[in-house]
C-alpha cells in the first residue's frame, strides 16, 4: 500500500508495519552515515599533527570549515529538497562523503585537508532536510514519534561507530587506507538506498503557477522559524561544549585520568542514545511535545551547572554529566514533533533545511565562546555556562510552542 499525503505532510493512510520499518531503517542507516562524517577528521587529528606540524588552531579551523559550509549548505537544500524531491540530493550527499573519504586518503598538507572538510561539509548538508522529508511524507503519523527516535538513536551509534572504525583500520592498514576503507562504506551505503529507493520517494511542492518567488521564502517570515533555529543554536552549543572541552575539564577540575574522562563522554553519548529512545514512546504519546522539550532541557541544564559548581566529586561529576545525556535525549524525538507540528504545509524541506542550519551553527560558535572561557581556566564556569544557555534553550522551545496552532 503506498502513503498518501496529507496537506500537512503527515501520512493520511495508515501503511503496514514492516513498510513503515523499512523506511525508517533506510532513512536512519543514512543518518548514521552523517553523523559518521562528523568524525572524518577529528578522529585523525593526532594523525595530522604528526604528519604535517599542524596547530589546534588550525584543526579547530578545519571543523569550523566543515560547520560553516554543512550550515550554508543546509538552508539551501531544504529548497531543493522541496523543487526536486529528498532522494536524488540523499545520493549525491553519500556520493560527496565518498568522494570526501578518497580525498583524505591523497592530502599531503593543510590545503588538502580543507577541501576535504569543505567537501564533508557540503556532503553533511542534506541530510536533515532529506531525512524529515522522507520521514514525515512516508511514515503513518502515528508511527512518527518512534520514527524521531530511532533516527535520533542511530545518528548517535554513527558517533560510536566512527572511532572503531577508523581505530582498526588505521592501526591494521594505516590512516590513508582508512580512509579508503570509509569511501567504500559510504558507496555501499549508497548501493543499499539506490536498490530501495522506492521507499525513499517523496512528492514536491508545486511552484506558483504565476512564478511568484516570494511564495518560496513566505515561511521566513513566521517568527515560529526563527524561535526553532534559536532553540537548536542555543541546544547545540552545549552538546559542543561537551564534546570538545569535558575531557579537559574533568581532569583540570578533578585530577581523573584521560580514559576515565573519555569513557565520560562515551557514557554521555551512550546514555543520550537510551534517551533518545525513551523520548520515542513519549513523543507518541504525549501531544505537548514543546513542554516535553523544555522539561528534558530544563533538568540537563540544572545537571551541568551542578557539575559546574565543583560540589560534587570526580565520581559523582561523572555519573551526573553522564546522565545529562540522557536528559537532553529524552527531548530528541519530541523536539523534531515540536518542529513538524511549527512546519507550514508544503515547506517541510525548507523549514528543517533552516531550521537544523542552526545546528551547524551552534557547533561553529560554541568551541570560540566557551574557548576563552577554557583559555582563563574557567572550567566550571564553562559547565555552568553550558547549563545557562542550554536553559536559554528551554525558553526557546516555549516560545515555539506558543506559537504553534495546537
């Protein structure tokens, strides 16, 4: 039975379960991959130093590359998205992450690297306008909130797959056929989503039969966009505080060893995946998705700035930071309900395209704000300055919910 689609974009015929399965395992196995292409050069960073005398700062450049074009990128391909349909732009970003992959295996210097970053980035750009597409089109409405979490949960297992990757091939083949050995994971990928990419079709918008270009960026207009951007800006920048300066944080603050303060991080992610999934059966069923959001954010932040205040030991910082992962994922899945229901009928890929950009965004910033912090020695005002702007973020999400039709 094939979906058809409702003027808002939710499913209005309810498809069999195992078709439903496939879709969101397709769609997820290619979020995976994205998220899989965060990890491309961070990874190797220790590589590049060696190899060609690089700074931090100039690594630090090579992600902010990679954000900045991934955040560009993004508003745009909603457009497209929307003109053309999710499934050509999910080949060709899987395309681009191969030949991004086949890239690093040939630099020889710092140019080289950021092309490649430039590449990933543009290759990382489709993917959340494509994905949501796909997702709110050929998914059954009542199916979306398990949709959101599994798509959640397995952008987090790219994270975790990306270091066993690339730790095994490198030590076994070295980093250059590492990274071949990526290219040609992403080209499978490819190979399994082009065989079924029947289940990734999606229908495009109309143009305006009068050729009106305004009607194209009307949803700009709607302040409910820009609180949904603001709300991701301000929730990633303290997922990017975590990723980049925890490690040092823990052991500046409380002496813990470097695998220690990095099985913290992997316990973070970890715990934020089982979150994620939690969040799935309370998206279903819980219609205020806007509070559940604020909620979810609300206790992480409080999390952190205990963690902040150096009142708790190095034990118990770990075990609360870690459960401020779960925390915050708790809210993913209610968070994509929340924007799908501020989503105007017809601009689905424009709406997440710019409203995800702020994603990009608040990992490009994040690591300059909090780095001076970092640079004085402020490591607990860096944890509370997380918790402060994650709760900005929770006043954001409010403010979409009251301005969402309910």
């Amino acid at each position: 039975m094939h979906t058809m689609t409702a003027p808002g974009g939710s499913p209005a015929i309810t498809v069999p379960l195992q078709q439903d399965a496939k879709v969101i395992g397709l769609v997820g196995l290619a979020h995976a991959s994205s998220h899989f292409g965060h990890l491309l050069l961070p990874l190797m960073f220790p590589v590049f130093i060696s190899e060609f005398a690089l700074s931090y700062s100039a690594l630090g450049l090579l992600m902010t590359t990679f954000f900045v074009v991934s955040g560009v990128g993004q508003a745009g391909a909603g457009f497209v998205v929307d003109r053309f349909g999710a499934r050509p732009l999910l080949f060709l970003a899987l395309g681009i992450f191969a030949l991004a992959c086949g890239a690093a295996s040939l630099v020889t210097g710092y140019q080289g690297l950021l092309m490649v970053a430039a590449l990933a980035g543009l290759g990382n750009a489709t993917f959340h306008p494509v994905d949501f597409t796909i997702l709110n089109q050929r998914v059954s409405a009542q199916r979306l909130g398990y949709a959101f979490s599994a798509h959640g949960l397995t952008g987090n297992l790219g994270w975790a797959a990306a270091p066993v990757f690339f730790a095994s091939l490198s030590g076994a083949f070295g980093w250059r056929n590492a990274y071949l050995g990526a290219a040609l994971m992403y080209l499978a990928i490819l190979g399994v989503l082009v065989l079924n990419g029947d289940k990734l079709s999606t229908q495009v918008v109309q143009r305006d039969r009068q050729g009106n270009k305004e009607h194209d960026l009307a949803f700009m207009k709607l302040p409910v966009v820009w609180w949904c951007f603001g709300f991701f800006l301000l929730s990633t920048m303290t997922l990017a505080v975590v990723q980049s300066f925890a490690v040092s944080i823990l052991k500046a603050m409380h002496g813990v060893s470097f695998e220690a303060a990095t099985f913290t991080i992997t316990a973070y992610m970890l715990s934020g995946a089982f979150g994620v999934l939690v969040g799935g059966f309370i998206a279903a069923r819980v219609a205020s998705s806007d509070r559940v959001v604020a909620v979810a954010m609300g206790v992480g932040a409080l999390f952190l700035a205990l963690c902040g205040t150096g009142m708790l030991n190095a034990g118990a910082t770990m075990v609360v930071l870690a459960a401020t992962g779960f925390a915050v994922g708790i809210g993913g899945p209610s968070r994509d309900m929340m924007i799908k229901k501020a989503t105007p009928a017809g601009a689905t890929g424009r709406v997440y395209g710019l409203v995800y950009s702020g994603l990009d965004t608040g990992f490009a910033i994040s690591p300059l704000v909090f780095g001076v912090f970092m640079d004085r020695g402020w490591y607990g005002a860096t944890l509370m300055g997380a918790g402060a702007v994650l709760m900005l973020s929770v006043v954001a999400a409010l403010g979409v919910g009251k301005r969402t039709p309910r």
